[in-house]
C-alpha cells in the first residue's frame, strides 16, 4: 500500500512541476509580448566571418534593427576594394533574408568608415559615404547624399507615443587625438578644449533634434563609447569637453529619457551615470561585436558600470513597456543566450 501511496504522490509531484514550468513559460511569453517597441543593436561585423546571430536576433521580434558601426572590415583607400566587401555583406544570405522583416538604421565605424581609429584626415570619407549610402539603397535624392557624413534621424510612432532615434557620425568630423606615450593604454585625453567629436555642422544639428523633440524617449547611436573612459582606447573621453557639452545640451533642450547606443570595443556592457539636474539616469548601453570579440579579456576600469562585462559574441535588445514607462535591456548571444539584463524606469 506504502508503495502505491508512493508512486501517486511522485505522479502529482510531476504533474504540479509541469504545471509550475508551463505557467513559468507563459509568464515570459505574456511579459515578452508586453512590450510596446522592440531595438536591436549590434556592431563589429566582419563580412569574412561567419554571422551566426541573425536567426537568434530575430527571435527577439526587433522593430528596428541599428547598425552601430564596423558593418564590415575594410581599412582601405581602395574604394572598388570597399565596395567589394559591402557587397559580400549584402550577400549574406542569412543577412539578406533578415533585413527583409526589420527596418533598419545605421551608422559607422572606423573600419567600415576606412581607417583604423580614422577619423576627419581619412582622403575618402566622402567616396566611402557614398559606398555607406549605397549598401542601405538610400535614395539619390536623400539628404545624407548631399551632406557631409552619415548623421541621421527617425522618428517612430506607436500607441501616441514618440521614440526618435538619433545616429551620430563620430568620424567625419573628429579631429586628431592625444597618443599615450605614457602607459600601454593607445590614447589619453586631449588638453581641454582641444578637438571636436562631431564637427561645428553635426553639433548644430543634434541640437535642433534635441530641441525640437517630441520624443518620450530619445536614443543617441555613437559608434564609440560615451561613459566608460578609462580603458585608452577611442571614447567620447578623449575629448572631456564634447562629453560636457552633450550632457549640457541634454540638460538645456529638456530632451525626455535618453539613452546612448554604442559599439566598438568587442564587448558589451551597460554603463549608468547619475548626473544632477538631468531628469533621469543616463545609460550607456555598448553592443559589440557580432562576429568576434574581445575573448581574452581580463577586466578593466569603469565606474559606470552595471552588472558583468561579456566578451561573447552578442546583441542587444531593448524593450519600451509604456504603461510602466521602463525600458529592459538585455545583452544577449549564441541561441539567444540571455547574459546580462537590466530595467530603467523612467517618471
């Protein structure tokens, strides 16, 4: 009789667990599907290796999919060379294909700009803009045609709600930096007031969007780093005083909950400052990269910083629930591995 008691109470336990599992999986498809608007982001795509996270990033559902720069890797003068490789790119079958059900914005990098850590001295920036424009069949009479680098923006509307997504171009116009000649770092900052990020044009410009937003939530695309600045490698910390200036800009246009999107460094991770008198945190969410990363890394300095570094390969996702006003932000990899999570709530 013991033994029969046995097995019926084994069978319930079984039973209750599935029951428990299956509640668990509905709960997180019923709060995935909560959400109002889907971001995905990524940088370092180098288009000789093989991409396995377009399949994995579509499971996520993106609205949007945002090119954070080096959308393929080709540090050359040569422009029928850069051409070459953008078209390898747009080949990819698995890329191709995803592209078909997503929008997609971007901008660039160094090495899909055309030099290494280039920046306004690189002779081809404009043929290679063309090459840029050319790989997104951006119209011939786009404004992005006719102006001097890839600065862009766009505004999505759901449910009466605003996210206007900003991309800045941290190349065209970045003047030289300041070699470290000191350490093993590669740069240290410039004297103060020394050198612009964005040229006298773009500053204007973003401060026209800023000011003229009426967005519940701002994203600023930099292909490079705005918080974390001590590592020596490019940052918006080589110039302390266009870090100022757009968290001064931030302040004085009254810009809603905005968030910076960056690439670059082979790593991901999610930076937070809390600055006074700005209306909310402000985060610096670093996606990189795609098809390689930094493997062998060993730790460095960032104050800002939430949570792990993650030196896979990665993505990442945001996610606007409006009716929290929070945004979920999620680094993700291989078989849509979640790493690192992390909510913003917004007043």
């Amino acid at each position: 009789m013991n033994y029969f008691k046995s097995i019926i109470f084994l069978l319930l336990l079984i039973s209750s667990c599935k029951t428990n599992e299956k509640q668990k999986i509905e709960s997180s498809v019923s709060k995935e599907s909560s959400s109002d608007f889907i971001i995905a982001f990524g940088s370092c795509n180098n288009q000789t290796l093989p991409n396995l996270l377009w399949k994995e990033i579509e499971k996520n559902k993106p609205n949007v999919w945002i090119w954070g720069g080096d959308i393929i890797y080709t540090d050359t003068n040569d422009m029928a060379y850069m051409a070459e490789n953008y078209l390898k790119q747009k080949n990819n079958v698995e890329y191709a294909d995803f592209i078909k059900k997503v929008d997609v914005l971007a901008t660039w990098d160094d090495h899909d700009y055309g030099l290494n850590d280039g920046g306004a001295e690189y002779p081809k920036k404009a043929e290679a803009q063309q090459l840029f424009l050319d790989f997104f069949d951006v119209a011939k009479d786009d404004n992005r045609r006719k102006q001097e680098g890839v600065y862009f923006s766009k505004d999505y509307t759901i449910n009466n709600k605003i996210i206007k997504i900003i991309l800045l171009d941290t190349r065209y116009f970045r003047t030289a930096l300041t070699a470290d000649d000191e350490t093993e770092k590669r740069f240290k900052p410039n004297v103060y007031g020394e050198g612009t990020m964005l040229g006298e044009k773009q500053w204007k410009w973003i401060k026209n969007e800023l000011q003229n937003s009426k967005a519940s939530y701002n994203i600023i695309v930099s292909s490079i780093q705005f918080l974390s600045n001590a590592h020596g490698f490019e940052s918006w910390g080589n110039m302390p005083h266009e870090v100022e200036k757009l968290i001064n800009l931030l302040k004085s246009t009254n810009a809603k909950n905005t968030i910076i999107l960056s690439g670059d460094r082979h790593i991901s991770e999610i930076s937070k400052n809390e600055i006074p008198t700005l209306a909310y945190p402000l985060v610096d969410f670093t996606s990189s990269g795609l098809t390689h990363s930094y493997t062998d890394f060993k730790g460095e300095p960032n104050k800002f910083r939430l949570g792990n570094v993650v030196s896979k390969k990665s993505f990442g996702i945001l996610k606007f629930d409006f009716n929290s006003n929070s945004i979920a932000m999620e680094i993700r990899g291989e078989d849509n591995v979640l790493y690192e999570t992390f909510t913003q709530n917004y007043k």
